[in-house]
C-alpha cells in the first residue's frame, strides 16, 4: 500500500500571466496616482536616480547683494556662491510574494494583477506615513510656531504644549492667515496645498464661511484625498497625518505650502521573477526606493492644532 499524500488546499481565486515589464511599469504609474506628492512635492530630480544609496546633488541660486550707488564710486563685486544640497536616495519599501503553478493554471481571475495593487497601495501608506511624520520639522520659522508671520510676527499657529483649537468659526480664518505666512515670504500664490486630517476636512465643509471661502470640486477623492480649496490652498485630506497625544488630547500637524518647497524622488529599481526553490512556481519581489528633503524652508509650514471642544 503506497502512503497517502495530504491534500493541499489551494486559495481560492489566482490565475493568469505575468509579463514583468508590464507589471512593474503598472505598479509605479499607481504609486503616483494614490499619493499625494504628485500634487504637493516637486519630482525635479527624480530621473537622476539609478539604485538605492545614490545621492543627487542640487544647487541653489544664491541671494545676489543690491547696493546704494553714487556717481563716481568704486563698485563692490561679489562673488556669488549657491548652496550645494545632498538628496540622498536612502529610503526603501518592498513588497515580496510566491506564485504557485498549479493554482495559477486553476484559478479563475488574475490574481498577480489584484496583488501588485495591493501592493503600491501599501507602499504608499508606508511612504505617506514617513514624508509627514517628518516633513513638518523643516517648515520655515515664520510659518510655525505662535509668533508666525515674517512681517506681522504675531500670528499663532501653534506650539508644543499649546495647540491651535479649530472649530467651524474659526477654521478657515486661520487657513487664511496661513496663507498670510507664504505671502509674507514672497511664495507664489498658485500651487500652494494643504494636508490636513479628516476631522479638518469636516469642519471647513460645514464652516460658518464655507460659502464664501470653500468651493469644493467634482474632481474624484480616491486617489488624491483632493477635497477643494480655500483661498489660494488646494486641499488634501490624508489620514497618514497621525496624532500627537499632547495636553491629553490628539493634536496634529497639519502642513500647508507650495510645491517648490518639498523634492521627492522614488524608484522602482528592481522587479524580478525567480523560480522557487523549494516549490513549482516562481516567487516575485519588487523594491521601491526614495528619497525627500525641503530644499525651500520658507515653501513648508505647520499648523499644530487640535479640534475645538
């Protein structure tokens, strides 16, 4: 009597073909389109990229002295230097999975598809939550804090220990004062954004000056979190912005600027399909790597505050 094997249980639901080029180029086009850095961030120097740990130079105009003249006086030349910045390529996600013949030839969708889409929605999580949970710390002295404003110095946007408490009188009031900070700093008016959490999305929606200030759009939120604008801000919902427990509330840094502020740089380096060692089938693994950094401190603000009782 020969031994009976156990029966293995396929899952339910895989099947079709894999074709590598099509695939990695699929799964990079939806990263940027179920992210928010496609609207709020510059991609510059993205295509300098060639492999994890490169480090992309920039260099930046400098501030070019202006000086009283008088007929007949000696002229004063300078020297100008810009500023040499290092975006150092130094983040990466990765997603890894096994492909099994015979459940590939007996499943009846195509389940490499419905698992590289799982798969950029993960990294983009992953990746939103890392650029916002830091970005906010490079924010311009006069676009944070309770002494904000370059010339006015007396707009309160909030500190440690003190938040900015938001209901619907107030909301869009200080939205607009944060606009005041980047005017203030001489930052174009189009192209500024807004990230803010969902609770703040709320409020503006159902503010007291909602009808003059909002106008909302037909433009889908699936992919964008895109929920209108206020004055010159277009805004973005993320629930990526997470809360900073602080006086025994949830606070949180709610981040507006301008798209020069913020580089953002991904890759999707390597793609491959490997057959499995220890199985029939094929085993596929993909990287994405990153790099971001404010280049424009007075482009980035911070609005730390916390719902209104």
């Amino acid at each position: 009597m020969y031994p009976v094997s156990p029966q293995v249980t396929p899952y339910a639901g895989m099947s079709g073909t894999y074709i590598p080029e099509i695939w990695s180029g699929k799964l990079l086009v939806k990263f940027y389109t179920s992210t928010v850095f496609a609207y709020i961030a510059n991609t510059d120097y993205e295509g300098e990229i060639a492999k994890y740990g490169d480090k992309v130079k920039i260099r930046t105009i400098p501030d070019m002295a202006i000086r009283k003249y008088k007929v007949g006086q000696s002229l004063k030349y300078d020297r100008p230097k810009g500023e040499v910045i290092d975006l150092l390529i130094d983040r990466g996600e990765y997603f890894a999975f096994a492909i099994n013949d015979v459940e590939a030839k007996q499943a009846d969708i195509a389940y490499v598809d419905k698992w590289s889409d799982d798969a950029s929605q993960q990294m983009k999580g992953a990746i939103d939550k890392a650029v916002l949970s830091v970005m906010y710390t490079s924010a311009s002295a006069y676009n944070k804090g309770a002494t904000a404003g370059k010339i006015d110095g007396a707009i309160n946007l909030g500190v440690t220990g003190a938040p900015v408490a938001l209901g619907k009188s107030t909301i869009i009031e200080k939205l607009i004062e944060c606009g005041q900070c980047l005017s203030e700093q001489n930052v174009p008016e189009t192209d500024r954004y807004s990230v803010i959490p969902a609770w703040m999305g709320t409020k503006i929606k159902v503010s007291e000056l909602a009808e003059a200030s909002y106008s909302g759009d037909g433009i889908s939120t699936e992919r964008s979190g895109r929920i209108g604008k206020v004055d010159h801000f277009t805004l973005y919902t993320s629930n990526n912005i997470l809360p900073v427990v602080d006086t025994s509330v949830n606070c949180y840094h709610a981040i507006f600027g301008h798209k020069t502020g913020l580089t953002f740089a991904s890759q999707l380096t390597e793609v491959e399909k490997i057959k499995n060692p220890d199985d029939f089938g094929d085993l596929m693994r993909g990287l994405q790597v990153y790099g971001f950094k404010v280049l424009k401190a007075e482009s980035v603000g911070d609005l730390y505050c916390k719902k209104a009782a």
